[in-house]
C-alpha cells in the first residue's frame, strides 16, 4: 500500500522510528517537529494522511487539526493523533476535535500501518466516487442541453406515429412530460410529491418501453412519434 504521509512529532526518537517503520512499509513519509513547520508542509503539498502528537509546544495537536478543519482544502483530510494522553476523555476530545484514528503510546506499530493503510483507502474510494458523480451531473448537463435544443427544433420535427403501440400508465406519461421539459429526477420528483428513486424506475421504464437508453433519445423518439400531448 502507497501513500504520502505527513507524520509531526516534537519527540525526535519516536519521530524517526515511526517513519523509518512507515517507510519500510511503502508510505512516502514527510516530517516535521510541530505543527507550525507541519503546516507548511501543508500549504506545500496535500498529503494523503497526517499523523501527529497532541502534547507539542505552541501549538497543540487539537489546535493543528482545528486549523486544518477550518480549511476547505483540508477538510476531510484524514487525521491520526498519536500521543501519550490515553485516557477514554482524552480519546473524546481527540473525537470530537475531527480525528479519524486515535492510538495510545506506546502502540503497536502493524496497528499504526493498519490504520494508515484504511484511511488512505477510504479517502482514495471517496475520491473515485465523488469523480463519478461530477462525471454524471455533467453528462446529465449536456443531456438537458441536447433536450433544450430538440424543443427548439419541436416545429421542424416530422411527427410519425410509432412504430408500435405503447402504453404508459398515467405516471409513466406524467414523467415522460416532465423529462420533455428537461427536469432531473430530483425536480420531477419534487412536482409528483414522489422519490427520486421512484422516477428512476419510472424513466427505466420509459427507456424500456420505447427502445431508448437516454433522456435525449427518450425526448427524440416522444417528439417524433407525438407521445406527448402538449407538444403534438
């Protein structure tokens, strides 16, 4: 497992023997002596996970992280206290400061690469998901404009009758209007007082019955075939 740690430590001892042992496990380690050196390494280059004391001069590990959670670039950055306060108040603090993981010196090693190793993991899923979903508001973007442009041309559409007759039930044609109009599910949801996962099934439905595997297509064939009654 690779990854890119920012390890902050006042103790030079535990400080080197952490990172030598996080190194040796594949981390790419970088280290600072306390949280204002820290905090340029920061500002420098985001890692993919910090580990820090609490008990440091100037600037306790709660004063680090609350500066690192008031930051939007930092924000969901995932967080390791290491430190000698273990006491179950302590450990709450640590919680409700906005650490993810809490471990109690002096601790086992393979339970700190463990630890790293999950973290790093989630973020990195976190990451591949929320590319996902800005991938799909952007198709869905362009597939509201394509709609938008096909009403435009409503009036020069040559309007045919299906090439087999289709039933909708009331809802189904009450969503397909709606889709005409470009709304999302959400917006269409919201004006039928149902879920959005409702209008999932019923715009699946719609693609099935008409053949069509887009809201686009979906618009295209009710267009040119008249299914929609204030538009035909």
């Amino acid at each position: 497992m690779s990854g890119h740690i920012l390890l902050v430590d006042d103790e030079p001892g535990l400080r080197e023997a952490v990172q030598a042992y996080l190194e040796d496990s594949g981390f790419a380690v970088q280290v600072a002596n306390n949280a204002r050196d820290a905090w340029q390494l920061l500002e420098q280059t985001t890692p993919d996970l910090v580990i820090s004391d609490i008990m440091m001069p100037q600037v306790s590990g709660y004063e680090f992280l609350k500066q690192m959670r008031e930051d939007v670039r930092f924000l969901n950055l995932p967080v390791v206290f290491l430190t000698a306060k273990g006491m179950t108040k302590d450990r709450i603090e640590g919680y409700n400061a906005g650490c993810d993981a809490y471990l109690s010196k002096p601790f086992d090693p393979d339970e700190l690469v463990a630890i790293a190793e999950n973290l790093i993991a989630r973020r990195a899923m976190q990451a591949v998901t929320a590319n996902s979903n800005t991938s799909e508001i952007t198709d869905l973007a362009g597939q509201l404009a394509e709609i938008k442009a096909l009403l435009k041309q409503k009036p020069a559409i040559n309007v045919t009758p299906p090439p087999i007759k289709i039933e909708f039930t009331p809802r189904e044609q009450s969503v397909l209007e709606l889709v005409v109009e470009g709304l999302m599910n959400k917006e269409i949801a919201k004006r039928l007082g149902t879920t959005i996962r409702n209008v999932e099934k019923y715009v699946s439905r719609l693609f099935s019955k008409t053949g069509t595997s887009s809201r686009t297509e979906l618009v295209r064939y009710a267009l040119q075939h008249g299914l929609i009654d204030s538009y035909s």
